[in-house]
C-alpha cells in the first residue's frame, strides 16, 4: 500500500529558489489544487525527539500546505501524505484564523509557525507530483474532468486502509457517477476511469477492493463540494471520521 487521512481534530515568511524539498512540494502540491482552491503553506518547527520518545516522519522544519475542501481544512506535508486538520464542521473560518493548536494535534513537537507568502507559493508552470498526494492528485484530477465537461457526477473521496506490521497506511480513490455508471480513478496508476459493476454495490469498502484487487482493512468516503460541474450531495456524507495519513 501506498505511504500512510486523519480526521482530528505569525509572521509572514517568503519563498526562496533554494527552498527545502518540503517547500518545493508544499508548493507543487498547491499548484495541483489550482487557484479554485483556498490554500496557504504553512512553516511549522519540529522539536527533536528526547531519549525513548517515538519518532514521527517529519522534519526539523515542515513546510504544510493547509487547504479547504468540503468544509474542512486539511494538512498535506510530503512526508506522511494528507491529513484532515479541521476537527468538526462547521469550524473552517476559526481553524484559519488560529491553526496552531490542530498543527499540534498532528504532533505534540509541533511549535512555532507562520504563514509562507510570496509570488512562488501562487502560480507557475505544471510540475510532477509531490510525494504521497494521492488526495490532492484526485481533486486535481477532478477538476481536469470538470474543466473537460466530463461527468462528474456525485463526487467523492474514498480513503482507503489496509494493516501492515508496520502501521496502518492509507490511499485515496477517486469516485463519481459516470455516463456509463459509477467508476474510481486510481491516481497512482490511470486517470482513466475503472468502471465498477453493479454487483460491486456503493459502498467504500467493496468498491476499494474491487478497485485494489484484493480485500482492504477499511474504508471511508467523503463527498466532494464545491466543483461548478460537479454538484454537492450529501448523500455521500462519512458516517465516520477518516482515520490515518493517505499518500
């Protein structure tokens, strides 16, 4: 499975050319979403682990792309994939005026921080991927479609689980209502869309492991807003909170 969505819920800095890999991700991550999307990167600082204290995935400095998306915020740093921020609905405007107490609900070391600000955080040209993104991945592809006219129809976000010896670890499917019926997109591999059979049912997990190919630990879904060709539906609201980091 791929790297490891957790639904838990300031001085302005700049860009430099010599950026961090974390920054340059940060930022290409950003440019996936598009200017549709409300996002700003953050710089948080990362106490060292002391003595026996477990060690987290992240950097001495993170650099975070915090983004709105369905009425949440969510976390994306290269190191562990996306993760929700917000810790209920309804909370967006207040979780942007003050994110530090959810940055340090991601981790205990996180400390001091600041918005990155600038003309390289803003726009540019296309660029790869960042590194464990398949969240974003599939909001950009999302957005492609749209753009194309393609349907787009009830839209969601489906995070994938499965249990390793390590930890759980995490992906993201893309889900919507075709012409043809429901089909997944599986950013990893194709944009082109996996048609899933009727006797597959709608329910995340089955369509999961159709999509996977083999059984899969859990499943969760959200539905997507916010798209003008792709409209809202609550049908597909999560009756459940994500729960661990998805590439």
């Amino acid at each position: 499975m791929r790297a490891p969505v957790l639904l838990l819920l300031a001085v302005a800095g700049t860009c430099l050319a010599n950026a961090a890999d974390g920054l340059s991700d940060a930022v290409a991550a950003r440019r996936l979403l598009g200017p549709d999307v409300w996002s700003r990167i953050a710089r948080i600082e990362n106490a060292p682990a002391h003595g026996l204290e477990r060690r987290t995935p992240y950097p001495p400095t993170v650099y975070a792309l915090v983004f709105e998306m369905s009425g949440l915020l969510w976390f994306y740093c290269d190191a562990d994939g996306t993760q929700s921020l917000s810790r209920r609905y309804g909370s967006v405007e207040a979780d942007k005026a003050d994110p530090g107490p959810l940055f340090r609900a991601i981790s205990r070391r996180f400390g001091p921080w600041s918005w990155v600000d600038g003309s390289a955080c803003a726009a540019g040209a296309a660029v790869p991927a960042p590194p464990n993104a398949c969240f974003i991945e599939c909001i950009a592809e999302l957005r492609r479609r749209s753009e194309l006219g393609k349907q787009t129809g009830l839209p969601r976000i489906v995070f994938v689980y499965e249990d390793t010896p390590t930890g759980r670890l995490g992906h993201t499917l893309l889900v919507f209502q075709s012409g043809s019926g429901l089909a997944a997109v599986d950013p990893d591999f194709s944009s082109v869309p996996i048609q899933i059979p009727a006797g597959v049912g709608t329910q995340a997990r089955a369509i999961s492991s159709y999509v996977i190919g083999r059984d899969v630990d859990d499943a969760r879904e959200l539905p997507i807003h916010g798209f003008r060709s792709a409209p809202a539906d609550r049908q597909w609201a999560a009756s459940q909170r994500p729960g661990g980091p998805a590439g």
